[in-house]
C-alpha cells in the first residue's frame, strides 16, 4: 500500500508538475511570462461574464426571464 501512495507522489511532484517548476524557475527572468496561465484564465473569464451579461440583457429585453412567484401553492 506504500507503494501505491508514493508512486501518486511521484506522479505528481515529479511528472504533472514538472511544467510548473518551468515556470517558477521562469518567474526570476519574466514575471508576465511566467504568470501567462493565470493571465489566460482571467482573459477567458472576463470574456464568459461579458457573454453571460449579453445573454441576461437579452433575455430582460424579451420580457422572457419573467418569473412568476405563485407557480406554487406555498408561494401565494
């Protein structure tokens, strides 16, 4: 069972990590670069919120989000 535990160990520390040890060594000659994942991200998730407000404006233009509170009996 040891085993099994030290080869996950392995696997990651010396495998799945390996190219975020690229980028820490990166980071002392091009912070930007280096942090371009994290840029990546933030990119593509400025981008879903901007998508998602369009889609929610839209929705609020054809009156189609209304909501009725008294779909149920409780509600009334």
């Amino acid at each position: 069972m040891r085993a099994f535990f030290e080869a996950i160990g392995y696997l990651f520390t010396d495998i799945l990590f390996l190219p975020m040890d690229m980028f820490r060594a990166l980071e002392l000659e091009n912070w930007w670069i280096a942090n371009i994942i994290t840029w990546i991200f933030i990119i593509i998730c400025c981008a879903a919120t901007v998508y998602w407000i369009k889609q929610l404006q839209i929705f609020k233009e054809n009156r189609d989000d209304e909501q009725d509170t008294t779909a149920h009996s409780f509600l009334s």
